[in-house]
C-alpha cells in the first residue's frame, strides 16, 4: 500500500470512517511506516484541537436557503461524461470512490441534494394529506410538550436522550428548522420517532441511542421488527450489537428472532456481532437448525475462536441418532 493513499484516508480513520478492510490495511502500513504514522499522531492533534472549540448551528434559514440553492444547482445541472460513466461503468466508478476521498465527497452532495429534493416533494404531498409518519405524529401527540409538527416532513432524527432515572424521551428531530419532542417511552409519538431514527437516520450514534432505548420495550412487535431490521441491515456493529441486546429474550420463543440471529452469525462481517449470536444461540444449540449452522462453522469457519466455540458447543451435546 503506498503512502500517498494512506495519508489521503487518514483523516477518514481518525473518524472511523473507513469499511473494515481498509482500516485493517491502513493500521498494517502505520505499524511499518513511521512517515505515515507521524502523519496520524498530527491529524490525531488537530482533531483535539477542533473538538475544543465551540460549534456554532446554522439558523434554520440559512439551512433552508442553502437546501433551496443546492436543490436549484442540481435541477438545472446539465449531465455531462462524467455522469454517463457513472450509470454505464459502475465497477469503475467504485474503485474510484474508494481510492479518492473528493469523489466520494462529490458524490455525497449529490446524494444529500436528492434527499432534500426528496424532502420537498414529501412536504408537497404532506399538504394534500400525504405523509402518513406526520400525520400519526401529529394524531398521537399525547403528553408530549412540544409544537406539534403540522405539514412538515421529518428529514432526520438529531439527537436521542433520556433524562436520568426516569423513563422520559427527548427527540430533536429536523424538518426546515430543528423541533423537538419530549415524552415518556409509553408515549406513542415517542416511539414512532424512535422507530423513525433506528431506520432511517444518518448519523450512527443517533441510530444507536434510539435502538438502546427501544431495547425497554421490546414485546411490542414493531419494536422487534425494528431492530431486526438494524440486526440485519445497519452499518454500524454497535447499534447491530445494541439490537443483539433487545432480541436476546426472544431466541426461545420466536423462531423468526432465532433465524435472524443464525444470519448474523453466519454472515456479518463483525466478529464481535458474530460472537455474541453465537452465544445467544447456545441454549437453543438443541435446535436442528441451530445445530446445522454450529456443524458448518466447526469445519470451515475461518475465525478461530467461533471455530472452536462451535465445536466446543456441539461436543456438550449429546449425539442424535
């Protein structure tokens, strides 16, 4: 790996933005390269220093002039060849996103003006009645002491929190401008907007808030297809881990919990997701299916540990004729 590429990503996995096997490669070239590794300690430097200073919040109407600006831009842009590459040679264009952070960044705008388009059309059906989540939030606002949202689409979840020794929720969510919604976890507004986040929003530690705090009321059966869902479909391993935790009473008696986390077992690309469904499993190790999936690790698993806890699993059993 060259050194160019490297200090180009660095700053990248310094924020953990890097997929698995690039971090991987990224931290064998830093143990061997003492450029690069000075490189990391001097953006590792300016990020404390960043960290340190205050954050100043957009007001909502310069977030909305932008978001009209940018929507504008990209209406009116014309497709030109770069466009035509990237619908016609998308195993090309791959490769170039991961080797070049700028591409990645382009295509990111691209990607947040559509979403904002996208906003705006919802806000244009949600006049004539058509946005069923506002509409349920605003039929079920209960005790919650916030304004109620009226026509406006959610574009995000901001911030998830819970008061202290208490079951109460704050939400802040965004529309054209941040809102915010404050209620108990029994609250029905309360919890569309947790479902919302743990599916939707794109800031992972957001996803993770709202998934931990789903975890209290996981009998209610759109709680459990929520986090099925972020078992089975979030990038992040912690909240995938965090959705772990909330399924983990229901192995026994739900099969469709147990075969999701037989999935994660089989496939996911974190270790440690794949072990902690590993032991969520081992009561049910009786399981025909669960004793399948522990035959076929035993033999070819390649992560050593799951290999052995396997077959460690399946030599406490006794054997079937």
């Amino acid at each position: 790996m060259k050194c160019e590429w490297v200090r180009q990503n660095i700053l990248f996995y310094v924020y953990n933005e890097l997929e698995d096997d690039a971090r991987y490669e990224v931290e064998q070239h830093l143990g061997r390269c003492p450029g690069c590794a000075t490189e990391l300690q001097s953006t590792r430097d300016f990020q404390t220093t960043l960290s340190q200073m205050p954050v100043a919040e957009p007001t909502p109407n310069l977030l909305a002039s932008s978001r009209m600006r940018l929507q504008e831009g990209l209406e009116t842009a014309r497709q030109g060849g770069m466009w035509r590459r990237l619908v016609l040679e998308p195993a090309t264009w791959f490769r170039q996103v991961r080797m070049s952070p700028s591409l990645a960044a382009i295509i990111f705008m691209v990607g947040f003006g559509g979403g904002i388009a996208a906003t705006y059309n919802v806000v244009a059906s949600g006049r004539s009645g058509g946005n069923p989540l506002t509409a349920a939030l605003e039929s079920n606002s209960g005790n919650s002491s916030s304004q109620p949202v009226e026509s406006a689409a959610i574009a995000g979840i901001r911030s998830v929190t819970q008061e202290p020794n208490s079951n109460r929720v704050s939400i802040k969510y965004d529309t054209v401008s941040t809102q915010e919604a404050k209620g108990s976890l029994n609250d029905q507004r309360i919890q569309r907007l947790l479902l919302f986040a743990a599916r939707n929003n794109y800031n992972s530690g957001v996803r993770m808030d709202s998934v931990d705090l789903l975890t209290q009321t996981p009998d209610d059966i759109r709680v459990r297809e929520a986090l099925m869902y972020a078992l089975q479909n979030d990038n992040n391993p912690g909240v995938r881990l965090k959705a772990l935790d909330g399924l983990s009473g229901f192995v026994r008696r739900d099969p469709l919990v147990r075969d999701g986390i037989l999935r994660a077992l089989i496939s996911d690309t974190n270790s440690g997701v794949r072990l902690q469904a590993l032991h969520l499993v081992e009561p049910m190790k009786a399981d025909s299916n669960v004793r399948s999936v522990l035959a076929k690790l035993a033999k070819t698993d390649q992560n050593v540990s799951i290999r052995s806890q396997a077959r460690t699993m399946l030599a406490q059993m006794p054997q079937m004729d």
